[in-house]
C-alpha cells in the first residue's frame, strides 16, 4: 500500500549499525532523517505516532504489526502483566501473520477468522490465546480511534477437547514416592508441589527468601495470573523437604549449581521421578490437580481452596468480603 503525499518512508541504512533503519520525510524539498531504529517495525510505529502528531494520521494507515507493537509495552507496563504471559502473547501474534501487513481498518471478520482457522490440529488452549490477543489488541485499536470496529467477539474457536486431559496422582502413587524420598534424588519436587498445588512455574521462580521458617509458609510473588499471588501454609510432611533445599546453595529454593530450573529441565526431571512408580502417563501439571482433587476430598471449603491454588473467585461475597487467615488456610492444608 502506497503511502500518502508527505507521510514520509522508512530507509535501510548500508553498513553494520546498532540502528539501521531510519525514517525520513522530506521537508523543504530535502530529506531528513527523524530517527533511527534498531527494527523496521519500531520504524514503522514512529512513522505512524509522528504523523499523527503532526495531523498527517489516517485511520487505515496503520498495519496490523504496526498496532500489535504500540499495544504490548503499554499493556505489559499497565497491567504488570508476567513474563510468561508476555511469551504467551508472542507465540499468539506469530500465528496472527496474515494480518500483519494488513491495514487495521481494513480488517474483517473473515481474516480474523482465517487465523484461527490456519491453525488446525493445535489446541485449544492455543486457539483461546490468539482470541484473547486479538481482542484485547482491537480493543486498544478502539480506545486510540485507529478502528471503530470489533469484529473479535465473533471469532469461533470450537468446542474444549482437552488434547491431554490432567489426572490426579493416585494416593497408591504418592506413598511409593514417600518411600523413595530419601533415597532418590528430586523425589522431593513432586511431593513438594503435590502438596502445596504450586504451578511448576511458581516453584521453580520461588525464592528461599520466599519462605517463613518461623511461622512455616511460601508466599508466591511471581505467578501467571492475579490470583496465583499468594501465601500457601506449608505441611508438617514436606517441611523437612523444604528445609533441606533451604540449607543448598544458590537464592533458589529449586536451583542447579545457583541457577532455576528451566521447564524443560524441570520436565525431564519429573518424567524421571514418575517412571520409577510407573507414572509415565502424568505432566506436571498434575501434580495441581492432585492437591485440588485431595482438598476437595477433605471437604476443605471452596473459597480456601481456591486461596491455597491461586484460582480466581468471580465471587463478590468471597473475593472481596472473605478473609481466610494463615491458621484457616493452613488448617485446609493439614487435611492432606
């Protein structure tokens, strides 16, 4: 799409710089250079702020990726949102490629359907995400009057058909590991998060200085989402585990020679461990879903376990009203 009369264009420079692009208007039948940029696409983005600033803005004149760039860094800023939604919000704009170039106003539903329809064979869960991208990506569009439309309510992603659905670590399965513990290394880690209901996540990322020895609980400051920010009581059973990772070396309650684990590390460590009770079927998500399915067996009430796992409560009357101190909490834990 060719650009307006006095809108200006972006250059690639010759050479090795840090900056080779730069954007140039011509003023005064000379061209000069307003800027320089490490990626055309941050290149682009001025182009786009710098005309609108000088009333030379037009709704269909900025792209897709162009949109997508000013949105991320005021979204992540606003909302403090986690590095590993940030990777999420990645991955989701690279299955968006088609969109890219195109101008935002002259999206319709149909390419925003395209999207998801391009994307046979993967999940669900990854359908939802370029959903939820592109919503709130058109929403920004809206609030900065790029595009009066909002066509991303319309996009059908089809029926949950979980593709590896998560099932509880069996009670059989978690007394063989009891039994393990002290003879097998890294044992420990899934008895750790089967009794906590910390993501794997939230474990690797957690801190020694995470944990109260005196009063005996982790506190969750790096969490994919709100709710995950918490405190969890830690159980009479695996305090000894946690204490002895507390006495290794490193910042990380979890760490090889200082560093976190990383997940792929992490998950060949689990399939590792879960082989040796004949658990090669279970993830380690699982291991949540074990705490969950041994709370709800304990008839520990909804609104604490929902505080222990980090799950949001849409409920006004439990979300803001109810208070569950660490003795309650850490009474719901115990009936592990």
């Amino acid at each position: 799409m060719k650009n307006p009369n006095g809108y200006g264009c972006i250059k690639h420079l010759s050479g090795s710089r840090r900056n080779p692009w730069a954007f140039v208007v011509t003023e005064g039948g000379k061209q000069k250079v307003k800027g320089y940029f490490p990626s055309k696409l941050e290149a682009l983005a001025f182009q786009v702020d710098w005309n609108k600033s000088h009333d030379r803005h037009r709704l269909s004149k900025i792209t897709f990726a162009e949109l997508y760039l000013r949105w991320k860094p005021k979204h992540v800023e606003y909302f403090r949102v986690t590095e590993s939604t940030v990777k999420g919000y990645e991955s989701a704009y690279k299955h968006c490629s088609s969109l890219y170039d195109m101008a935002v106003e002259d999206i319709r539903y149909k390419e925003l359907q395209a999207v998801i329809d391009s994307m046979q064979g993967l999940s669900y869960a990854s359908k939802k995400k370029v959903r939820n991208l592109l919503s709130l990506v058109f929403a920004y569009a809206r609030k900065m009057e790029y595009t009066s439309r909002d066509f991303s309510g319309l996009i059908h992603i089809g029926r949950n058909r979980p593709v590896n659905p998560h099932h509880a670590i069996s009670k059989r399965k978690i007394n063989q590991l009891w039994k393990l513990v002290d003879s097998v290394p890294d044992v420990d880690l899934v008895l750790i998060l089967s009794y906590t209901g910390l993501r794997n996540g939230e474990l690797r990322n957690l801190l020694k200085s995470d944990i109260n020895r005196k009063q005996k609980y982790l506190k969750v400051t790096k969490s994919k989402t709100a709710a995950g920010i918490r405190i969890v009581p830690i159980h009479h059973l695996i305090w000894p585990l946690i204490e002895k990772r507390l006495s290794s070396d490193g910042p990380y309650l979890v760490n090889v020679q200082g560093k976190p684990y990383d997940y792929s590390r992490f998950a060949r460590t689990f399939k590792r461990v879960m082989k040796l009770v004949h658990g090669e079927k279970h993830m380690p998500h699982d291991t949540r879903h074990t705490c969950a399915t041994l709370l709800d067996g304990a008839e520990v009430n909804d609104n604490a376990r929902k505080m222990i796992l980090g799950h949001a409560r849409g409920d006004v009357t439990n979300g803001v009203y109810t208070h569950k101190t660490l003795r309650q909490l850490r009474k719901a834990i115990e009936c592990l």
